[in-house]
C-alpha cells in the first residue's frame, strides 16, 4: 500500500511539475507493464522514458527551461547529483533513523547555500524539496529548529513562485530574537 501511495505521489509530482514549468499540454504518464511502481512517459519512441527524474528531466527540456538543469557542465552534473539523492536516499527513508540521518546531511550541506546547485533554483531544489515535503510537514517545531538550514532553505524553496502546486504549506514559526518593546 506505501509503495501505491508513493507511486500515486510520483504521478502528481510530475503533473504538478508539468504546470509549475507552463507545459499545456499534458503528457502520457502512466506505469511501466507489470510494474506500478516506475512511472513511464510514452513517446514517440516505442519503449518511451521510465523513472520519476528521468521524465522531471525531460519535462525540463520540453519546456526549454533547461536553465534548471545547471547552465555549466559542473552546475548540471551537480543538479543529476542530488536528482539520484532524492532516488536514493529520501525516497528509501523508511525509518526515523533514515530520515534524521538524511535531514542532519541535508542540514550541513545547505548550511552557506540558497539553493542546491549554484545560486539559483533548479529541478534539484524542486524535486528535492517535493521529496522532503511528507518529511519536514511531520517535524515539530523544534525538529524544524534543530534542521535550521534545511528549514530554511525549505520555507524558501515554497514560497518561490509555482513550486509549490501540489502540497500544503508548511509552517514555521519566526522566533524574535529581542522582546517586542512597547
């Protein structure tokens, strides 16, 4: 059933993906024969494209945003680093160990940086954030505090204009640093 409902996910993740980068027309995603677990996107090539960043990438490049995927040979080779850690780590976090451990990297990594590849938003942070969505809505407050830089980047990250399509907002609370003064 978790494996259904990740799959269902990654279907409207792609949708949503779809009109965050203003595609009109919707493409034929469905699953791959005898696996409801890989999403496939039918082509004109018979076999069509399989797997959740590889369609994202696609989608990308249909389009011709292709900025998103890193305008240097080292900024999209960065961008496909963390598109295989959404695969294999986030999307594999089966345990509050695997998800702690996946948040305390994450935390480190972000700790001097807006965004995960360079200095602007790219597919990275969106399907980055889309993964880490179910995880970061279930801290609580001071979870979200322990994982500044991740909240951070987090509460930036849906706030930027059409990424967020598909999930509710998550909520983080402003601590003051000084008592208000009346």
């Amino acid at each position: 059933a978790k494996q259904t409902a990740k799959m269902a996910s990654a279907m409207v993740e792609l949708e949503s993906l779809e009109k965050t980068l203003g595609l009109r027309t919707r493409s034929k995603l469905g699953y791959r024969k005898g696996d409801s677990s890989v999403p496939v996107l039918q082509t004109n090539n018979s076999s069509g494209l399989v797997g959740l960043t590889t369609i994202a990438s696609h989608l990308v490049k249909v389009a011709k945003k292709e900025a998103l995927l890193g305008n240097t040979a080292e900024k999209s080779a960065i961008v496909q680093q963390w598109l295989e850690y959404r695969i294999t780590r986030i999307d594999s976090c089966n345990s509050q160990e695997d998800r702690r451990m996946t948040l305390k990297e994450l935390n480190c990594y972000l700790e001097d940086k807006v965004y995960l590849a360079g200095n602007s938003l790219t597919l990275a942070d969106i399907m980055v954030y889309n993964g880490l969505h179910p995880i970061v809505a279930e801290l609580n407050h001071e979870e979200r505090e322990r994982y500044v830089n991740v909240s951070r980047w987090f509460d930036h990250i849906q706030h930027y204009p059409g990424v967020r399509q598909h999930t509710a907002a998550v909520v983080f609370m402003k601590n003051r640093l000084y008592p208000t003064i009346h």
